[in-house]
C-alpha cells in the first residue's frame, strides 16, 4: 500500500489508521473475513475475525461490491499471512461510493478481455496494476527525454496544432473551420521547428500531439499520436543529428532501467540496452534483403510493416535491437528533407527498433532557392507556405532534425503487441470515444 502522505491515507494520534482505496475482492471463511483493498501504489489486507469486530461493520463490509470505494479505519498488526507483512483491523469505515455489478470488465479475474472491451472501459482497465504501470513507465520516459535534450542545450517549445497548411500535404489531413477559413490539425511541428533555426534557438525539441488521417486499421497506427521532435542548427551533416537521437534514447533506455524499475518489475520487463554506436544499413541493402526473401517491392518503395519486421528479424539474431537505415530515395521523402546531388537518394535516415521504425529525420533544405524547387518539383504551391519561406529568405543556417513516436517508442520498449496499450485513450478509425 501506499506511503500515508501520498494517498490520503491518515495515521491518527490514537494509533489507529484510515486507508483509502478500491475493495479489489472480499472472501469469506465463515469464522473469519478478508477485503483486498487497493490504491494506485498496492493492495493491503483488511482482516474481519467476526468475533472481535462489530457485528454490524462486518456485515457491511462482507457485502461491499467490488471495486467499491470506501476509507477504513482500524488498528495495524504484523502478520505472516499477508503479503504486506502488516494487516488492519477495522473498527469503522466510509463508503464514498459503491459500484455497480456486474462490472463490465474484471481486474484482478484471471479472464483474457478484447482489446475493444479494454479500451471502451479505460477507467476500468486502468485499475489493473500493469495497465496502469504503463502510463507510470510511459510518463517517466517523457521527463528522460526531456531531461536528455535539455543536458544537450536544447529548449523546450510548443507549437500550433491549428495550422493553415501541412508539412507534408497530401490526404493525410484532418480539415478544420476556422471562423470560415480552411485550416487543417497539424501533421507535425515540422514547418515551427524549422523556422525556429532562423531566430538563434538553434536547438528546440517539442513533445506534443500530431494527426494523420491515415485510413490504416494496424496494430501501429493511429489518427492523434505524441510525437518528440528535435531540430539543431549547424550541422555537418545528417550524422550529427543522428547522434544526438542515439545519445537520447540510449539516455532514457538507461535511466529507465534504473529509475522505473518498481514499474517494470509489475510487467515482469528488463530493458536490454543496445550497444552504441548503433548499425546503419542503407535503403538499397535493406530492399535487396527483403526481396530476396519474396516481397515484390521496388526501388523507392516503403519497406513496409513487413519489410521492417524482415529486417528487424535479421538484426535481432546479430543483437541489434536498434538501428538506422539511412539514404532514402529523395522522391520518397517531403520537400524539406536535403537531395544527395545527381544521386537520386536524400540525406535521410529511419531508426528502427525491433523491426519497427520509431523516428524519422535528416538534414534539411536551407538554401531558398533550392527549397522552392523541392516544393515545385512535389507538386507543392510555395505561395501555400509563405509564412514558413520567409525563415528561408533572410538567413537559415544549415540544420537538421527528427520525429519519433513516443507511443511506439514505449511499446516497443515494452514489448506491447498494440500502439494503443501506450496511449490513454486512442484514436483510429473506427474509434472516437471515450
């Protein structure tokens, strides 16, 4: 159970306890009573010999439903019999709410429930201890990797979600009135965080909300996801800004090990942290692999959900969780990303993490002139990105940077077999509530 300090529980100058919590299950022994109670930290036994407690308060707490919510208040005694070693005595109790039954999904039941079921009873299914060490794992790599980026001398932004165009266009858009105009959720803070490398915040990274109204029904797809972006000005190369999403996954896979064990440990995880620096395979050898393994791709094709798992399959039996893929055909991907001259490929780069990508990113187009014909050559309206060109115009520095999933960064971490066991309450296509 949890500190008293932390959960409303209340220690009394008479020696007595108040504990505050769910009757996770209650059993009846004749002679003798036991509730699970439980709280966000554990669960701790509340022992009814019916001989000793008050007649009347054994009756009613013996028929408390489950999942009720109630505060105890009795005496603490050592006992070898609960997992605690400590037991309560109740001599009163509360009840601050008494639920309903049937439940429509168990928590402790040793009974498989649909994914569907899990998600259309979130406040439910979030009482379950390793749903709930989740969201306690997923919450501590968000304060690593802001922890990361700010040891690396980056600054903290928040972008708009209400954009006038999307960085990337297309049919991935989700469309918005606004007060008459058309204006669209934002696919990514790509186009912010770019123009941030004109103002002398040369480094700014950014955890926040995107939207891809994308028709995909998969286990790692989405419609609203956070995304961790980064953007660092002055690079060489796109080397550069792939060492910096190295150092900071290697940070949160590390301290995470440590600092999140109590949660892990309730999921029965460890965390195997990949040796740097991590391999980089390029496009070309990665298509030719899964070719010869029978996918009927083509060159500039997307490896696809398969063609990464190929690839992660392979990886894995060399020990090598983690890995970039890097020199993409420039016609695959946006406008902003760099051209390799006379090459056809892009300065691009994937990191994929047990055969699955989690990040994107590369070295981008700063020199105007040629990002207007990147624009032209996709068939974008530069007209359309006015407000983004204007960085361009008056002096960008060469610069670089990445998105990644933190929702499939934690399910991978995880080993989750769906994005959505990461994610409070998602959206797809098919889901708009709760």
């Amino acid at each position: 159970m949890t500190p008293i300090r932390d959960s409303g529980n209340i220690c009394k100058e008479d020696g007595t306890v108040t504990v505050k919590g769910w009757v996770q299950d209650t059993r009846n022994l004749g002679g003798i009573s036991f509730i699970t109670l439980r709280d966000r930290h554990g669960v701790l036994q509340i022992t009814m010999p019916k001989k000793k407690i008050d007649p009347a308060l054994f009756e009613s707490l013996t028929k408390l439903p489950r999942e009720s919510v109630v505060a105890v208040t009795g005496e603490v005694k050592a006992s070898d019999q609960a997992a605690l070693g400590v037991e309560l005595i109740p001599t009163s109790f509360e009840l601050y709410s008494e639920a309903a039954a049937p439940l429509p999904m168990g928590v402790v039941d040793k009974v498989n429930v649909e994914m569907d079921t899990r998600l259309n009873n979130r406040f439910m299914d979030l009482r379950r201890p390793e749903a709930r060490a989740v969201f306690e794992i997923r919450s501590l790599v968000a304060e690593l990797i802001s922890e990361a980026m700010r040891m690396n001398g980056f600054v903290g932004v928040s972008t708009p979600k209400i954009v006038a165009s999307g960085a990337e266009g297309g049919a991935t858009l989700f469309g918005v009135d606004y007060f008459g105009k058309q204006a669209y959720l934002a696919q990514s803070p790509q186009l912010y965080k770019q123009m941030m490398m004109s103002t002398g915040l040369d480094r700014v990274f950014e955890i926040g909300p995107s939207f891809r109204a994308e028709h995909s029904n998969t286990n790692r797809h989405v419609t609203e996801f956070s995304s961790f972006d980064g953007e660092m000005a002055w690079i060489e190369g796109e080397e550069d800004v792939m060492a910096m999403v190295e150092e900071a996954v290697d940070y949160v896979l590390v301290q995470l090990r440590e600092r999140g064990k109590r949660h892990l440990d309730i999921l029965g995880k460890d965390i195997a942290v990949p040796k740097r620096p991590y391999p980089v395979l390029t496009y070309t050898e990665c298509l030719e692999v899964v070719v010869g393994l029978g996918l009927p791709l083509k060159d500039g094709d997307d490896l696809g959900t398969e063609g990464e798992r190929l690839i992660g399959d392979i990886m894995a039996e060399k020990g090598n969780d983690l890995y970039f893929i890097v020199e993409y055909p420039e016609e695959a991907k946006p406008f902003y990303i760099m051209e390799k001259e006379g090459t056809g490929l892009s300065f691009s780069f994937d990191l994929d993490y047990k055969g699955q990508e989690i990040s994107s990113g590369g070295q981008r187009e700063h020199r105007y002139p040629k990002l207007i014909e990147r624009m032209e050559k996709k068939g974008l309206d530069p007209e359309d990105f006015a407000s983004y060109l204007d960085a361009f115009r008056y002096g960008m520095p060469p610069h670089g940077g990445w998105g990644m999933g933190v929702d499939r960064l934690v399910s991978k971490i995880l080993d989750l077999p769906n994005v959505r066991e990461a994610i409070l309450f998602p959206r797809d296509t098919s889901r708009l509530a709760p």
